[in-house]
C-alpha cells in the first residue's frame, strides 16, 4: 500500500522519474514477496533495510547540515529557514529506529 502510494509523488521528480521510480517498485514486489510467504524473503528485506540505513544515514548528516547552515546564516542575520534540517533530522533518525528494528526482528530467518 505505501509503495502505490508513493508512485504518484515519484511521478512528479520530472526527468529523474523512471530512477525514483525504482523504490515503490521493488516496495510492492517486496510485500507481495512477504505476503505469499516465498522463500528467501527474509534475505530481501534485510538487504532492503540495510540498503535504507544508508539513506537514513544521508538523511541525518544532511539534516544537520542544514541545521549547521542555518545558524551561520542567522548569525550574519538571515535564517529564516534555519530550523528546516529538523524535517530530515528527524524523519532519518525514524526510518533508521524501523529500520534497525526491521533487521533485528528478521536476523534469524532464511
């Protein structure tokens, strides 16, 4: 469901959709993998989450970067937008929580 979900917005990336598009794709191969119960299943998903932790790790180092940004660019009195690298701070440190939980719940299947 969250990958037909996403198909819309991936849609909207222009050029670079077809590239976006690859994720909600291989999300609804994976859940129809995981919902007929196929062998090897867990195998996908930790690579799929291993390969999430990386992007969630892109995701908290640009988030304070940003935030690191923000507070030079207050300093010498703008800043407007300085508290925007709390949105993928905390939206990296999520997917990472569910993503370390994913990993450990599927470590021992085949």
């Amino acid at each position: 469901m969250i990958a037909v979900a996403l198909m819309p917005l991936t849609l909207a990336g222009g050029l670079v959709a077809p590239l976006l598009l690859a994720g909600p794709i291989w999300g609804a191969v994976l859940g129809v993998r995981m919902w007929q119960r196929r062998p090897n299943v867990g195998r996908a998903l930790r690579r799929t989450h291993a390969a999430f932790l990386v992007i969630d790790a892109l995701l908290i180092w640009y988030g304070m970067w940003a935030l690191r940004a923000g507070a030079e660019s207050a300093a010498r009195g703008g800043g407007l937008l300085s508290g925007i690298g709390v949105i993928p701070l905390a939206l990296g440190c999520g997917l990472a929580l569910f993503s370390v939980v994913v990993l450990l719940m599927t470590w021992r299947q085949p």
